[in-house]
C-alpha cells in the first residue's frame, strides 16, 4: 500500500473550480452544488459540509447530499467549458 493519495486535483481543475466559485452570487446555493459534485466527481455515496464556528468552537452543519436520495438532475456547467 502506498503513501500516495488515491485521488488528486489538478491545477486545470482546480482553476475551473475557483473560476466557478467567483461566479456564483448565493452562498447558500454555492455549498449546496459543491456538496453534489463533491459526491459526483469522487464517486461516494454521501457529503457533508461543515463550517467551524470559532466563536463557539463547535462544527455547524451548511449542506449535506446523498447520491442515494437524489431525485433531481445532476448540476450542469459548474466546471465551466471542457475545452
């Protein structure tokens, strides 16, 4: 077994990603879409997004999807052109 991750981001991906980001203008729907990729683009079954309050010093829960439970299309064009 080796000490390499199974999974990695490139800079081309991580470029459209940041890129997408800077365009949206609903935090709340922001979260929401990167929990659903998230499951999508690493093939697991559940995301959970959560945000440390420092305040409190606690996680508070900001989004969550389950492949499992999705109903609804998958979201388009957030990666922006694959060119």
């Amino acid at each position: 077994m080796g000490n390499d991750p199974a999974r990695k981001i490139y800079f081309k991906e991580f470029k459209a990603i940041t890129h997408a980001m800077l365009n949206y203008e609903d935090l709340n729907l922001l979260i929401k879409h990167l929990a659903e990729l998230i499951c999508r683009e690493f093939e697991v079954k559940g995301c959970a997004i959560m945000l440390l309050d420092e305040h409190e010093n606690r996680l508070v829960h900001v989004a969550s999807y389950c492949m499992c439970c999705a109903s609804r299309p998958p979201v388009k064009n957030f990666w922006g052109p694959t060119t």
